[in-house]
C-alpha cells in the first residue's frame, strides 16, 4: 500500500492504530449517553407507573420489594451516568502516548 493512503500518513508513522482507537472511544461515549438517557427514561416511567398503580388497596411504590428494585434502577443509572461524564476526562486530546479505552471492560 502506498505510504499516502495510510492512516497517519501525515508524518505520524506508526500511529494509525492510535488514530483509530481514538474514533473509537468518541464513538463509545456517544454510545455510552444515549444508553443513560433510555435508562433515565425507563426509571421515570417505572417510578411514575409505581405512584399510580395499586395493589391490595395501595400504591405498589409503597410495596417494600418494588422500592428496593427502583432504588437498586436509581443507583445504577446515576452510576452510569458518572462513569459516562468523567471517562472523557481520563485522557487528554494531546494524550497520544497512551490508549485508554472509554469502556469500563
């Protein structure tokens, strides 16, 4: 393959897979809010379906058990979302020596 045609080719040699690593990770965190948001979303509508719904003459939010399982839903999107709004940070656009992922795996 003709050097011109390479990734980098503008004098960064060897750092194709860096470049491509990097569109990447830009790609992930995209990825990363818009899955926040649905699961923002899904919490709202179950906390909101929980206040109106009733079962054995009250409000199933009321229910010990569902509480639990809407308190556990809360933790883990405000976790996502912390993961999701610091990992940007995690390395600098002039950071080109060194390759963190955006993905917490």
């Amino acid at each position: 393959m003709e050097a011109g045609r390479l990734i980098g080719a503008d004098g960064a040699d060897g750092q194709g897979l860096q470049i491509a690593f990097s569109a990447l990770d830009s790609g992930r965190l995209g990825i990363a809010a818009v899955a926040v948001g649905l699961a923002q979303a899904a919490l709202d509508e179950a906390a909101s379906y929980a206040n109106e719904r009733t079962a054995f003459g009250r409000k199933i939010v009321d229910h010990q058990g569902l509480g639990f399982l809407l308190a556990d839903m809360a933790a883990a999107v405000g976790a996502a979302r912390a993961t999701t709004w610091t990992r940007p940070g995690a390395a600098t656009p002039d950071d080109r020596t060194r390759h963190r992922p955006a993905s917490p795996s």
